[in-house]
C-alpha cells in the first residue's frame, strides 16, 4: 500500500509538471504567434506608406500654357455681354418663387435673426430686388465682399461717415465698433447690411467675421447676406454662428456671376496690366492722402531701380527717411501702419534679406506701374 501510494503521488507530480510544461510551451507559442503579427502588421502598414509615399505624376499641359489668342479686358466683357443667356424663362421663374419669400424674410430679421442665402448661382439681383421693394424707406448698407481691396476697416467707416454722418477718427476696429454700438444704443432706428459675397477673399478672415457678428449683435442691425464658397459654413465657430443667428435659404438662381468674377483674372485676358490698373486705381481713391503719396514714393523708387536684375525693394529705413523728409509721417510705427493697409490691399510684398533687413515691394510689373504713375499724376 505504501509503494501504491508513492508511485501515485509521483504520477501526480510528473502529471503536474507535465501540465506546467504545456502551459508554458502553450504561452510561448502564443506570443510568438502574436508578436509575428504584429511584424506583418506593421510590414504591411510601412508598405502602404511606401506605396503612397511618392507623389503622382502629372502632365506638365495645363490651360494656362496654351498659346490661344488673349484679348484685353474691354473685348473681353463685350463680348460676354453679347451672350444669351440658357433658360431665361426658367430663371425667372426661380427669381419670381423667392421674390415670394421677401415678406417672410423681412419679418425674421426684424424677429431678431439674420439671413444667409446660398445656392448655385449669383444672388445679386435677388438682393438688389429685395433691396429695392423692402429696404428703400430703411437705413441701409450695401457691401460687395467680393471687391478686391474691401476691409472691414472700409465697412465700419461707411457706416460711421455715411450713416452716422460722423467724420471722427479711430486708432482701431474695436475702438470703431463700440463707438457705433454707443451712438446706436439711444437711437431707435432699424439698420440693414446687405452683403454680397460675406465669403469673400478679404472677408474671410477671423478678425473680419468677428467684427461682423458684433455688428450683428447690436440693437436694430439686421443682415442680409449671400455666400457660394462650398466650405464657407467653417468660417464661423459656435461663439460666431451665436451672434449672427443666421436663418440658411437655398435660393438657386443659376444666374451667370458676371459682378463676382469682374476682377478674377481669366486665361482668356491678355496678362497686360488692365485689371491691374483697375484694381490699383479703387485702391488709391480708398486711401488718405499721405497714405497715397507713401505709396508714390516707394513706386517711383521702384520704377527707377527695378529695371536691374538684383533689385529686391526698397528698404524700411530708406522709405522711412524719405517720408520723414516729405512730412508724411512722424514715426515708423506710423510708416508701419501704413504699409499693414497696404499689405491688407496686396500692394505690398515685404521680404528680408540675409541680413534681416526688410524690403518693400510692389507685386506689379514695370510697364504697369509707369502706365499706373503716368495716369494718376495726369489725373490728380
């Protein structure tokens, strides 16, 4: 019985370790399995990388190569206006089934909320439309986002000048706008923004969106506005999205966007200056006095010495100089702010060299800018 009983206990033990033994060869052969997926995971993973790591080829054949007749801008535009337009009882048909919704817009806006409309198509004649049945006996403000030198500096100046009928001055936007928030807070007048284009290229930063959906805050200000940029919706946060209050109407017009794309270059235009020229000459007439004969300086100066292979502008401290010898400015924070209003128009590349020195520039050809000097000096 003894010997029964210690071949048994030594069964037990050569059945336990036997067990152990599998366990541990079991737990191995699982790690092993799992750490050569994880390297055939991972493999796979740096060749899918590898695979769209190089970037695609491309043909060199673009639009803007091909050596097509070019026309000036006038020919252009009149040969535009001479098309037909597709579908015009159709269209009509849309512009009359919004025209429709006027009462109800008018009557949102003056519940508090502000309307946006989007769709395929310009909405400038809706606007103009509504403008003209709803908004005649009102104060009210047309702005065209789409222009190419428009700042919201332009917008609170045309409220304070034109609607305000006040000619003071402001060193900031925000010291501007709490001025108009005094002036309409004892006023009980109703005041409408019409915007064209609030998606516009020079509308679309943070600091002009901000400033509007202040405007839109104030008691007694109401916004109309279009918009056709396909991401405009990320231009606005909750706290934006908060003050405008926007009611969204899909208007559709599919009317051609003939105002919109007037100052958009075009690969049918000869690349001459003439939009150039246009832009340049809305710009000046939106600038003071000494911030066009600071621009003069720094054109004539290019005009002289940009003609030489290494010209790269002309220097701060020089532009400085000669603006404190024509009594132009008394600072160069002053000369500073100046070129920021520039710069806000793209009038004003600045870019510094290896030494750190910055220099000025303006983004336009010679021939241009001595036809832009020789127009404006005939002129002025």
């Amino acid at each position: 019985m003894k010997i029964n009983l210690e071949l048994s206990e030594d069964e037990d033990s050569v059945d336990e370790s036997s067990e152990e033994e599998g366990s541990e060869d079991g737990f191995s052969l699982t790690s092993k399995i799992q750490s050569g997926e994880d390297i055939n995971t991972a493999a796979s993973a740096e060749n899918y990388f590898d695979l769209h790591a190089h970037t695609p080829v491309t043909s060199d054949r673009t639009l803007a190569s091909l050596e097509g007749p070019r026309l000036d801008v006038d020919t252009v535009r009149s040969v535009l206006v001479k098309l037909s337009p597709h579908h015009p009882k159709h269209c009509q048909a849309l512009l009359d089934r919004h025209a429709k919704l006027f009462n109800k817009w008018m009557l949102h806006m003056c519940s508090g909320f502000n309307i946006l409309l989007h769709g395929l198509g310009s909405k400038r004649n809706l606007l103009e439309q509504f403008r003209e049945t709803h908004l005649a006996k009102f104060s009210h403000l047309v702005v065209n986002g789409y222009f190419p030198s428009l700042t919201v500096k332009h917008i609170l100046n045309s409220i304070s000048e034109d609607l305000l009928e006040s000619s003071k001055g402001f060193t900031n936007p925000q010291a501007h706008l709490e001025f108009i928030k005094e002036e309409y807070r004892n006023r009980d007048e109703e005041v409408f923004l019409v915007i064209h284009n609030i998606d516009g290229v020079l509308l679309r930063s943070d600091k002009c969106q901000a400033i509007l959906s202040l405007l839109a805050e104030i008691e007694g200000f109401h916004i109309i506005a279009s918009l056709d940029h396909i991401n405009a919706g990320f231009m606005w946060d909750q706290t934006k999205l908060f003050r405008f209050r926007w009611l969204w109407y899909e208007t559709p017009t599919f009317a051609p966007y003939e105002a919109e794309n007037s100052y958009e270059n075009s690969l049918l235009v000869q690349q001459s200056g003439g939009l150039a020229l246009s832009s340049l000459a809305h710009v000046m007439r939106s600038l003071t006095p000494n911030a066009r004969q600071i621009f003069l300086v720094l054109a004539e100066y290019q005009l002289e010495n940009g003609d030489s292979g290494n010209y790269i502008g002309m220097s701060f401290q020089a532009l400085y100089h000669k603006c404190r010898e024509a009594f132009l400015v008394n600072s160069d924070l002053t000369l500073q702010a100046q070129l920021v209003e520039f710069k806000d128009h793209n009038l004003l590349k600045a870019k510094k060299n290896f030494e750190g020195i910055e220099h000025l520039t303006i983004p336009i050809d010679q021939a241009t800018l001595k036809e832009f000097l020789h127009d404006y000096k005939s002129n002025s």
